[in-house]
C-alpha cells in the first residue's frame, strides 16, 4: 500500500475512533493515546487536514479540564478509568508527562490557545518539582496510593476547600467550577477537582491564587512513593521535549534542566565502550541497554544540538547510534530485536515498530538516523535510514493505528 493510502487509513480509523463527545478514542478506560494525538498534529501540518486538528484540538481540551489533570499540582496521572476523562488512575509517569508535553506544544504551534502553552508549562513544572534527582536525571513515575489508599493525596473533601479559601463566595465559586460536593463526586465524600469549561478570563487570577493555596496546604500530606529509577529511554525523551519547551516558550531553565538530565545520563548511563545502561537507582547502574534507550537518548542529544551548537552532542548521538545499529538489528532477518545482541543473558525478542504508551522504539531509532544525516550530512545515514522506514512500513495496513508514529517518520523524511 503507497504511503499516502496508509496515511488516510490511519486518519480514517482515528475518526472512526474518536469520541465527538468527550475527545479522545475509545470507551472507558480512556489513555491519553499520545502517539494519536502527535500523529494528528504531524498530520494537519504536512496536508492542512483540519479535521485532524479538530479531533486533536477538541482531545486536549477535554483532557486539561478533566480530572486526568492535576489541576492543583500540575501534570497527567496515568488514564481515566471513564470515558469523560474525569475520574483518574491516580498514577504519573514520566513518559506522559513528557509526550504529552510535546502534544501540546504542538497542538498550540497548530492553533495558539494560552491554555495549551499553560498546560505545557505546568507540566513542565511539575516534572522539575517532583522528579528532578538532585544530581540532575529524571524519576520515572510516583505511586497512586498514598497511606495505603489510592488518590488519597489528590482528593478534597469541602470542608477542606472552605479552611484554605475560607468558608465565603470565594470558596463557593472555587466549588462549583471544580464540582466540589457536600457528598463528594467520589468515594468515601471526597472530591476529584475537574472542570467543564476553561475558567472565564476576567477570574482566572483569582483561580490560581485559590489552586496555589490548595497546593501549600496539600504539601503537608504524605506524598505517594516515588519511584526513583532513572531510566535512561524516559530520560531521552524528557530531554527533547524540555529543549522544545525551551524552543517554545523561551524560558530557560529546561534547556538547562534538560543539559543537566543529559549530562548526568553521560556520566552514570554509558559505559567506557559506549554502550548504555538502561537506568540507575540510588546512582548503581544496572542492566543492559534496549533499543528505546539507545533511540530516545541520541534523540534527545540531537535536539541539544540544535539549539545549543554543542557538537559533542551530536557526536555521542552518532556513537550510540552505531552501537545500536550492529547490535539490534539482524541483517540477515531483516528484524530489530529490543535487547541487545550481545547479552546472552536475555532472548533475543523481535521488537515490531508498533506504538504502545510511547511511540516505538523502531521508528524512533529510524527518526534519530534520519536526523543524524541532516545535521551531519552524511549520506550512510540517509541511505540506512531510507531503508530501514521503507523495510518497516512493509505490511503494516492490517492494523495502521499501531504504526502511527512510524507514519510520521513518513510524512517528515519521504522527502529526502
């Protein structure tokens, strides 16, 4: 199938899928489905496709006022266990919040509403608040649970709203726009603050002095564990997306937060030969590297490149990318593996360039080669790049929406 017919299936399928009500795609439980949301953005920017751009549009919106985001805190908790995207698996992982940072900054390149470049920063802040290390990499995810009960640190009772805003208009206007209940929207009389529409613009001040007195106040509760694995994939792709923050936004302390995370990656992560761990956990590194790793890493590296000029870090993204090329790909088979070649101690499992939660780690090792040919200028790397996509776009048709960010490795590099 040419290109441009996978390309409409795809979309097609997204529409099929995608909810009119609610945005998003799909019935209960509802993930956010970053891939989808970057392929639609991709999408309308290559064709002008504006029903992409509704779909993607109308899904960011619905997600920033659901109570999938913490409105208090900042950030994505993991899915939303119905289809209004209002009540949360309490969860956050880093790789959510980071690709759904890019969705939307993208989203506002596409179509410049505030609260997407909001979103984008208050995510943003959330990641440097709770899973910076204090040497300068990433932790993956924090809990759900809190003193044993899931949510417990996320959820308002309306007496608590009414000792931190005072028991006054203030405090009834807060209730009602975020749904707080004598009863509670939730288990047990408590509340999930969500909202039904953006907060009117002649009161958002006061909205944000009210949420950043509610957070001071929820600072005192036991916080969910943090899990403090730093992995160096999620590190990767943190550290492109905070240079696209950066490029975005001009505030630059997530370029330097994203030097740091990639600094700290190159002392703890690679090993003298240039191969990588695949995280470190109270500074021990352990385990070999995946193709994830390898791929979102030089990634990240090349986005550093660009804004900072630096060409140490194109020079390691090409290192590490000749590593993962001899070590995870088999000629002869014409296959990626996810594990290395060179462990024995794991089987060796092919890797398909399908999507899960992230985009695959095959069309984001192909997208890092391609970059690297055009920042570098090197034709081996345009010419392995071209033939990787063409060999993983084969066969694909039967179940396109597992590919769409290899379709968007497409849609940007056919044309070399």
């Amino acid at each position: 199938m040419a290109l441009n017919d996978l390309i409409r299936s795809a979309r097609d399928s997204l529409v099929a899928l995608f909810d009119p009500t609610n945005g998003g795609f799909g019935r209960a439980p509802k993930f956010p489905s970053a891939p989808f949301l970057l392929f639609l953005a991709d999408l309308n920017r290559a064709t002008g496709d504006d029903t992409a751009l509704k779909m993607l549009t109308f899904t960011l919106k619905k997600m920033r006022l659901g109570g999938i985001y913490d409105h208090v805190g900042g950030g994505f908790h993991r899915y939303a266990v119905d289809e209004r995207w209002r009540v949360p698996h309490f969860e956050k992982m880093l790789y959510d919040q980071a690709t759904l940072i890019m969705a939307y900054l993208k989203g506002y390149m596409l179509n410049p509403i505030p609260l997407f470049k909001e979103t984008a920063i208050e995510t943003g802040e959330y990641i440097l608040d709770q899973l910076k290390s204090p040497e300068g990499g990433f932790y993956s995810a924090q809990d759900a649970d809190s003193e044993g009960i899931e949510g417990k640190f996320y959820l308002w009772t309306l007496h608590e709203i009414k000792a931190c805003l005072g028991d006054d208009e203030e405090a009834m206007e807060f209730s009602r726009l975020f749904h707080v209940e004598e009863a509670g929207n939730y288990e047990g009389g408590q509340n999930i603050l969500f909202l039904d529409a953006p907060i009117p613009e002649g009161r958002s001040g006061k909205i944000k002095e009210s949420l950043s007195r509610l957070k001071a106040f929820r600072a005192k509760r036991p916080h969910p564990t943090t899990d403090k694995k730093i992995i160096t994939s999620w590190n990767g792709l943190l550290i492109d997306t905070f240079v696209r923050l950066y490029s975005v936004t001009g505030i630059k302390k997530y370029l330097e937060a994203a030097k740091r995370a990639a600094s700290y990656i190159r002392e703890r992560h690679i090993k003298d030969d240039g191969r990588l761990f695949r995280r470190t956990c109270e500074g021990e590194p352990k385990y070999e590297g995946v193709l994830d790793d390898y791929a979102n890493l030089a990634l990240g590296l090349i986005s550093l490149f660009k804004v900072t000029k630096d060409p140490s870090y194109l020079e390691l993204a090409s290192t590490i990318s000749e590593i993962a090329l001899h070590g995870f790909w088999d000629e002869r088979l014409g296959t990626f593996y996810y594990s290395p070649k060179w462990d024995a101690s794991l089987p060796l499992m092919v890797e398909p360039p399908s999507d899960s939660a992230t985009p695959s780690p095959v069309s984001l090792f192909i997208r890092a080669i391609l970059e690297l040919y055009r920042y570098s200028g090197k034709e081996e790397w345009k010419g392995r790049g071209k033939e990787l996509l063409h060999h993983s776009l084969k066969g694909i048709e039967k179940m396109v929406l597992g590919y769409t960010d290899l379709l968007r490795v497409a849609m940007e590099f056919e044309v070399l």
